[in-house]
C-alpha cells in the first residue's frame, strides 16, 4: 500500500494546538511528576544503604574495632533525617494575611531545612510548595510562568526567592502594600498588657517586607513605640486624676456669703 504523505512542520504545529491542556490534565501531570521524583529519591537512597551495607560485609576491617563516634554507622541513616517533615502545613489562600503568609513561609523552610537533600534545589523547593497552595493560587502561579519567556520561566521555576516573592501578589491591596505596612508600622502601639517579646516580633513581622534596618535602627523603632504607648497610658490616668479632683474638690466661696 502507498504510505501517506509525512505531515508537514506547520501541520503538526495545528494538530498540537487543537489538544488543549485543562487544568485537570496539569494537577494529574504534576502529581505522577511528584510521584516518579520520590521514587526515584527512595532508589538513590537504597542503592546508597546498599553500597555502604555491602562495605561493611566484605571489608569489615576497614571499619574498626574500635567504636568511632564520628563513623557514619553511628548515627541514623541519612534518609531517615530527610524525612523530617512539620506536619499540619496550612494550605495558603486568597483570605491570607501578611501574618499567615509568613508563617506558612516559616513552615516550609524548616521542612527544607530537615530534608536538605531531598529539597536541594530551588525548583524541588517550589514543586513542594505548590502542594501547599490552593486551587486558584496555584493556577495563578501556572498562568504567571506561562505568561513569560522561555528563558524568564527558567529562571523563575528554579528561584524560590522570587517564588517567595510572587506569594505577596496573592495578598489583597498588594499595590499599595508598602505603604499600607508603613502606615501599620507608625500607629503601632505596645497595648498594656502585651508582652514586650510579642510586641517585638510583630513589629519584626511588618519591618520584613523593607530592606533590613540596622539593630541600633531597629531598637529605636521598638523604643519609639513602646513609649508612645506608656506616654498615651500615662496621660489616659492623669486626666482620669484631674477629673476625679475636679469632682470632689469643695466649691469656692461665693462673694457675700458670711
């Protein structure tokens, strides 16, 4: 039989474009990605168990009699370490604050910090991190890549830092977010009964969407406030003196009264 004639460049360039990816098709595809990535990782660690177990067996005098505190075979398994993990990781919304963004972000490094081969870069970082994302975020983040040049989507899946840095677009208001933080920051008061520790770490909160202050800056800020609200304290209970003298004091004498 006569084979057909090839399909032409251009040709096979329509027949792709009429197969639409949903957004269905992206989450299955990036969960057999995850999938086939911790396969793989738990390959790597068994043929790393198997090569050290096999030395020991065949060369057992290279390891010693005597106990050496620094020898690996002391200490747990490397994979047992990189299955550290917090538990519990909140799934980030469009109803976040600052606040709980930055949390969320704290959660997830110390995750990274616990498995720091498996997390060993930044594009396995964020591929961790869209798990943690709702629906509509995460397709935010597809559309933002996919909106961008081959050469920028390189370099944006391979940053967690910008990726940290995209989540603020996530957060209501964000084209006036630095002013509104500063704005936060100058009506920021201590309230009577807070903690100083807590006071500091909130406004440690806020100061870090700003380019890092010096401490003697930032210690000056955190006295300034602190202040402020002993200042309004103090002068909330002299006026509350003053009225309450004004109130008992006796009445003048009237003029000609004997």
């Amino acid at each position: 039989m006569p084979r057909g004639r090839p399909r032409t460049i251009a040709e096979e360039t329509t027949l792709s474009s009429q197969d639409t990816i949903t957004p269905e098709q992206i989450d299955t595809d990036l969960q057999a990605i995850h999938n086939r990535i911790a396969k793989l990782e738990e390959l790597r660690v068994a043929r790393e168990n198997l090569a050290r177990l096999e030395a020991e067996v065949i060369n057992p005098s290279e390891i010693g009699s005597v106990v050496n505190r620094d020898h690996p075979g002391n200490h747990p398994p490397e994979s047992h370490t990189e299955e550290l993990k917090i538990k519990n990781i909140s799934t980030f919304t469009l109803n976040f604050n600052l606040q709980r963004r930055q949390d969320w972000l704290l959660d997830l490094r110390y995750t990274f910090r616990g498995a720091p081969r498996k997390y060993r870069t930044d594009g396995k970082k964020i591929l961790a991190a869209l798990n943690f994302l709702d629906h509509t975020c995460r397709h935010r983040w597809y559309r933002h890549v996919e909106e961008k040049s081959i050469e920028e989507r390189q370099n944006i899946e391979d940053s967690w830092a910008y990726f940290e840095e995209w989540t603020l677009s996530l957060i209501r208001n964000t084209t006036t977010l630095q002013a509104d933080i500063m704005d936060q920051i100058e009506r920021t008061c201590q309230l009577p009964n807070q903690d100083p520790r807590e006071f500091h770490a909130y406004l440690d909160t806020l100061e870090q969407h700003f380019p890092r202050q010096a401490e003697k800056e930032r210690a000056l800020s955190f006295s300034l406030n602190s202040r402020a609200t002993s200042r309004n304290i103090f002068e909330n209970i002299t006026l509350s003196c003053l009225k309450d003298e004004r109130r008992w004091s006796p009445l003048p004498p009237t003029i000609g009264t004997s």
